[in-house]
C-alpha cells in the first residue's frame, strides 16, 4: 500500500508539471496581457485628449502612446521583462514553497483571496453535495426495488430532464422568473445590505432565502448520475445468488436489502464521495456565481481571466489541480477500505 501511495504522488509531479507548462504558454503568449491593456488604455486617454478641442484646427497633435521608460518600468512591475524559460522556473520554485504569487490587480496575495472567497464556494459546494446525495441514494434504491414500474418509470423521465437542462440555463430561467417577474427571491449576492443587523434566526433566514435560487440551479442535475448510479449498483446486487440464498433462509426483504445488498451496493457510491464532494465547490461554480454575482472562486477565476491576472489565473488552477489529484488518490484509496477483496500491487 506504501509503495502505490509513493508511486501515485510521484506521478503528480509530471502532471503538474504538465498543466503548469500548458497553461503558462497559453496565458504567456496569447494577446491582450496586462501590459497590452495598459498600453490600450494609454491610447484611448490620448485619443480622448485629442478629440477635446474646439474646432478641427485646435485637435491634439502630440504623439500617442506610452512613454519607454514608463513601458520598461511597467514590464518590470508584472514581470515581463524577463525572459520567457526564466519568467517559468521562478514560478516552478514559487508554486514548489505553496507561494501563489500576488494579484496584478487587487494588490493582495492570492493566498489570501482564495481564503477570501473560499467560503461562498464551500457554502455552495456543501449544499449542493450533501442535497444531492440525500436525494438521490434513497431515490436509486427506490428505484431499483420498484424496478419496471410507473415510479421508476415517471423518476428516470424527471431525472432526465433535469440532466438535460444545463445548470447556468436554468439558473437564467430561475431568476427571469422567480427573481424578476414573481420576485419571490433576490436577484444577486448571498445575504441583504442589513445582514449585520439582523437576528439570528433572521440571519439564517435572509441565508436561506438568497441561496435558494443557486442552490436550485446546481442541484436539479447533479444527483441525476448518482441516483442511476445507485440503482444500477442495486439491481446488479439483487439478482446475484446471496440474496436468493438469504432468501431461501428465510430473511425478509427488508433484511435482505440492508443487511446484504446495501453494503455491497454502495461500494462504488461510497468510493467516489471524495470526488464528488471537491467537485462540488468547484465543478458549475463558474456560471453560477458568475450569473447571481456571488462572490466566490468561479467569479475570482472569471474576472481573473477576463482582466488578465496571470498571477490569479496560474494560482488558482494550481491549487485546483492539485486538489483534484490528491482527491483522485483518496478515491482510489477507498476502494481498499470499503472492499478489502480490492489490493494494489
């Protein structure tokens, strides 16, 4: 087990390797970087002056642009006036210290912005985790012990459905017309302007009221690949011979369904908690903190990305990245733990 842990870590490395080498190529060498911006804007301030005068033969004739010394020192301030290779290994030994860097923008460490937005996503993230699994196992079991008959059939189309609806769809459908013909709920933000003044059962409830909607929006299709999960893995354990032999000892269905089937159905529902638990704070974030303006780490990457905060970008999927492997491992791992009939050589 210690040498697949061992191996396993070490074949991290490349892969970080890899997605770090990718995205700074990328993000590096495409147009429109923080220096590009600065300069654009340099341009529109002079053009701007220049259409300031009164009649044709008053326009602004100085020379536009940017001044070298003043670009020089704008390269130097974010970096740029290092070589490429150089610019990348000093970020290697960054990211080798857990040292994300500094906002290009913000003018904080990026440590210290995920840490800021991290519980707005961790809120959404819970919510949508532990909302999905209460709904859909109990549902795919449901399922599986009425199998073939108009409740299975009227759920998997429900099911279905709401698979097919994308998320950020049908957040916009939610908020045209529960949060702007009905208005029901709030439009934007995760609690009111008043919030320090108010109760703590008022709290919660101003909590509850302006989640409802994303929450909603994130959950109608996430349990859908679980609670299909979980039926298939039951209906598979019933027809295996154990259960006719616990029946033929004369055990109930009931005993027979949780004493039995329950603990080997759940095997790979159980094994793949670590990653659906990550993913939910980051996987379908993006567009719905983007689209209710919640403050969080999808609407940190979407204007980091949109404002060329390379720092910010880079950091983030690092952290990401490495999150998702070590939550790979753990997944693997549980395999053992729940099955012990499972052993990595």
């Amino acid at each position: 087990m210690f040498a697949y842990i061992l191996k396993r870590i070490l074949l991290m490395l490349p892969t970080l390797l890899g997605v770090l080498l990718l995205t700074f190529v990328v993000i590096q060498f495409v147009p429109g970087g923080p220096v590009e911006q600065y300069l654009a804007e340099a341009k529109a301030g002079a053009a701007g002056m220049g259409g300031g005068g009164e009649g044709g033969g008053m326009a602004y004739r100085g020379a536009p642009g940017v001044d070298p010394k003043r670009l020089e020192q704008i390269k130097q301030l974010y970096g740029f006036d290092k070589p490429a290779h150089e610019r990348f290994f000093q970020m290697l030994g960054q990211f080798a210290r857990f040292d994300l860097g500094r906002s290009f923008f913000q003018n904080k460490d990026v440590w210290q912005l995920v840490k800021e937005k991290l519980p707005v996503s961790v809120s959404l993230g819970l919510w949508t985790f532990f909302i999905s699994y209460l709904v859909a196992v109990p549902l795919g079991v449901a399922k599986a012990v009425r199998a073939g008959s108009r409740f299975d059939f009227v759920t998997t189309l429900i099911i279905l459905v709401g698979y097919a609806i994308p998320g950020f769809v049908l957040g916009v459908a939610l908020l045209v017309i529960f949060g702007g013909q009905l208005q029901w709920f709030p439009l934007r933000g995760l609690t009111s302007a008043n919030w320090d003044e108010l109760g703590l059962w008022a709290k919660v409830t101003d909590y509850l009221w302006h989640i409802a909607l994303p929450i909603t929006a994130m959950v109608a299709g996430s349990f859908a690949v679980t609670a299909m999960l979980t039926k298939n893995a039951f209906l598979e354990e019933i027809r295996k011979q154990y259960v006719l032999t616990a029946r033929a000892k004369g055990l109930t269905d009931r005993q027979v369904l949780y004493k039995h089937v329950f603990r080997n159905a759940l095997i790979p529902i159980i094994t793949g908690f670590p990653s659906a638990f990550i993913g939910a704070f980051f996987a379908g974030s993006l567009l719905i903190e983007t689209l209710f303006s919640l403050d969080g780490l999808g609407l940190l990457s979407y204007e980091s990305v949109i404002r060329r905060d390379y720092p910010v970008v880079v950091g983030t999927l690092y952290l990401f990245t490495l999150i998702g492997l070590v939550t790979k491992l753990i997944s693997d791992l549980c395999y053992v733990w729940v099955d012990p009939r499972v052993k990595f050589d």
